[in-house]
C-alpha cells in the first residue's frame, strides 16, 4: 500500500511568468511520482544505526546505509532539476545496524530498489550452514539474523535481500576481494571493503579499493567513534627498570571513528569525584598516555588503580563517548604485575603498581683487552631496591637477596658459573661479543644490561732475525 508523502511548502512561480502553469504541472509530477516510489512506503522506526554511507551497483547506483547520507533525491526513483530540501531521515527513515554480537540488522535503501533488508524472514540460499559458523555468536531466524561479521578475520558472512523483488545479496560472495570492515588495529578502523554479489551485479563498499573516489566518491563505514577496549598495565619490566617502576601506560583501542581527543582519570577509588589524575579534555590521535611525574601524573608504589577513558570524534566540539571504566571482565587487558594487582579489592577493575624500583645490574672485566682462549673474570656489582627504601638508598646485591644470569652472544664461550654473581669466560671467537648480566631482585622483578666487547687472538712474539749471506 503506497504512502503519500508530504513535502516542506515549496516557493510556487509567479502567475505573472510564463511558466507558471509548468510550474505547477511538474510540482503534479513530482508528488505522483513520490506516491508510487518502489518500497518507500515501508521502512523502520526512526533509531540508532550504527552504520553509515553509501555502497555503489554499476545498475542502479548508490545503496545507501544510512538516511542521514542518502541525500535529498535520495528518496525518490529519479533526479530534478532542482532540489527538495528535506531533512536526513525525513520522509524515508532507514538504516543498518551491526549490535554487540556483531549480527546485521536494519534496512539499507536505493532509489530504484527501493528498502534492503537485513532482517530475516526465510532460510537464505543455501541455507544457514553455509556461513554461520563464521559468525562469533547465533545468526539465523531465531534472532531474525541474516549476516554477521567475524572480527578474526575481519569478513562479513551471510545475506541480504530487497524486499520488492526479493533478489538475494551475498556479503561473502565469490568476488574478490570478500566484503569486510577493518579491524581495530587498522589505520582506519570501521571501514568496508570488498564486493558483495547479486543478480542485478556487483555492489562495492569503498571507492578506494578501486581507485575511483575522484570519479564516483562512495563508502560504508561504522559510526559513530566507538571504544575497542583498553590496556591498563605498568610498564613492562624492561620499561620500569631506569626509575619507572611507578609508571604506567595506558592504552586504547577503537572499533570505528577518528579521535580528535580524549579525556583519561585515574584514581585510586572506584569513582571518578576525587580523581588523582584528570588529563581534562586533551586535543590529540594518539591512543596512548604515558602516567609519570613529569606530566604531572604521580602515582605511589604498590598501590592499586581505577581509570575511566572517554573520547570524542572528528567533530571536536561533538559530545563524547561515554566514559568507559576499565575492566578485565570486558575484555581489557592487564598486563605485568598481576600478581600484585591479584591482592587488590577489585582485580577486575584495578591495576598495582610496582613495590619498588627495579634493580640496577652492573659488572666490571678484566683484562680489559680479551683474548680468545683466555679467561675473563667479570665481577657483578649490582643494586637491589626494598619497600622500606622504594627508590632511595639501594642495597648491594648479595647470594640472599639478588640472583644472577649471564650470558653470551658467544654459544661456545665456556662459562664458569653462569649464576654466580662472580664468573670466567673463555670466548672461542675472534669477534665483537656482547656479554649480558640479568639481575633479579626477591620480589622477582629483574632488570639487564650488556657490553660489547672486541675480542682477538693473541698476536705472536716478534724477533729479529739477522739476514744471512747468499754466498755470493
């Protein structure tokens, strides 16, 4: 059943101008025309939909996936000379969807075909086992599922169909290269690629992927900025050794968007009202804040942390995200120190800091000049930190409260003790090798260093030998 559609008041010519009548007549035209547009009359309620753009068919033209970019004459079958100027949405309210499960849903549109949908009311060709064991969770008409989208591999599996005709889309057609969204990792995370198939021919998610946007500018991509997960850990060990250890970095990653800013809050209680650390809301790309002293960050040693992250898209002055706590439950990773973090009220929400400073390995040789075959004495003079003293009057390690490790880039130096804090080696090669001494502390945090050392053969004693006569 065909929808009258009602238009904004449109300025009509003057009676006095000559094509007044024509004037009137194509107004005539045009509101017939609306009437009868192919599947216009049906569409979803107006609602959030998380994918945006416009797919292109060398048939019919732009597909669009979201009526806030389908345009003005994208609500109906042909093109005026002159524009209606309705707003997004209005009178054809459509779009597509992809929820938390990563299942398709929603109704895309084109002028001529009319509503795209992606909710499933049949079996779609081939049935269900053909591509839903690619789908991370249920995808099939219990859920009223019909395409979904593996993140693993960054495709998307299933169907579509337009309603009016009833002409099926595969998303995972034989094409290549598959329809697919990048990934979080990716550059520009959110965007479509690849071909889906059909019989009315090809549809292409991303003009890039061809080289035609000068020419034909379309893309499907997800909307708005969306938060992946995040990272709360301290710094790796090798990171914490040189006065790091109450240091930490945080990290994030996006499922689709553009950063133009975020805004980071740590704290060491479970509410963002008395935050030791606030960034505020910093213009910046980067998907990454470094916590120290130095940019005003100050953290304790062996405590425990909350941190909330929100960002804001392309449009700077837009409203950010939500604030999004960090959450190992969710997804989030903690990374070094969890055996700490383990102790603390809310292990899933929290991350500890180190107990102290990190040791800080050291070693003298002697000769200074090695000599392949010969024994080098190289003796540990390394320093431990404790929690009485976290970053201040290091101790001398010692066989009760330090281990060692050394080792050789030489695999057949020979050794004497490759755990003592006192050792020789005899190096077999004539060659620049790197000696490393890794010291390890009673709370198992562990630091190295190394040096680079020249080592020769022993040249021979030199004598003088008087010339003898030839006899002539």
């Amino acid at each position: 059943m065909a929808r009258v559609v009602i238009f904004r008041k449109i300025k009509k010519p003057s009676l006095r101008t000559p094509c007044s009548r024509s004037g009137r007549f194509l107004f005539g035209l045009i509101l017939v025309a609306a009437i009868s547009v192919p599947g216009a009359v049906r569409s979803e309620s107006a609602g959030f939909k998380n994918i945006r753009g416009n797919a292109w068919n060398d048939t019919y033209g732009k597909i669009s996936f979201n009526c806030m970019d389908d345009g003005d004459t994208g609500h109906f079958p042909y093109t005026f000379t002159f524009r209606f100027f309705t707003a997004p949405c209005d009178p054809n309210t459509h779009g597509v969807n992809i929820d938390t499960n990563y299942n398709f849903s929603g109704e895309a549109w084109n002028s001529t075909l009319g509503l795209i949908t992606f909710n499933a009311t049949t079996s779609p060709p081939g049935g269900y086992a053909a591509f839903n064991s690619h789908c991370p969770h249920t995808c099939d008409l219990s859920n009223d599922c019909w395409a979904c989208y593996n993140e693993d591999d960054e495709k998307i599996y299933g169907w579509a169909r337009v309603l009016n005709t009833g002409a099926w889309i595969q998303l995972n057609s034989s094409f290549s290269p598959q329809s697919s969204i990048n990934n979080y990792i990716s550059a520009s995370p959110g965007y479509f690629h690849g071909i889906a198939s059909s019989s009315f021919g090809q549809i292409k998610f991303n003009c890039n992927d061809d080289s035609s946007c000068l020419t034909n500018d379309f893309l499907v991509w997800r909307w708005p900025i969306e938060l992946r997960k995040l990272s709360a850990p301290n710094w790796s060990f090798s990171e914490a050794c040189s006065n790091g250890a109450r240091q930490a970095v945080f990290k994030w990653w996006i499922n689709s968007g553009s950063q133009s800013a975020y805004q980071l809050i740590v704290s060491n209680d479970n509410n963002t009202s008395s935050p030791v650390y606030d960034s505020g809301k910093t213009a910046a790309s980067a998907k990454q804040f470094i916590c120290s002293e130095s940019n005003g960050c100050s953290l304790s040693y062996d405590k425990h942390y909350y941190f909330w992250l929100r960002l804001w898209d392309e449009s700077y002055t837009a409203t950010p995200t939500d604030w999004r706590q960090f959450d190992t439950n969710n997804g989030d990773t903690l990374t070094d120190n969890s055996s700490g973090n383990s102790s603390s009220p809310n292990p899933n929400l929290t991350f500890t800091t180190y107990k102290h400073e990190f040791p800080m390995p050291y070693f003298s040789w002697n000769p200074a000049d090695v000599i392949v075959g010969s024994s080098t004495y190289f003796t540990g003079a390394s320093q431990y930190y404790t929690t009485t003293y976290p970053n201040y009057d290091p101790q001398a390690c010692s066989s009760g409260n330090c281990t060692h490790l050394w080792t050789t880039t030489d695999t057949g130096a020979l050794i004497s003790s490759t755990t003592a804090a006192t050792t020789t080696m005899a190096f077999t090669k004539a060659t620049n090798t790197r000696v490393y001494l890794k010291t390890t502390d009673l709370d198992n945090y562990y630091c190295s260093t190394s040096t680079l050392l020249n080592v020769n053969f022993l040249l021979p004693n030199w004598k003088e030998i008087k010339a003898t006569s030839t006899g002539q």
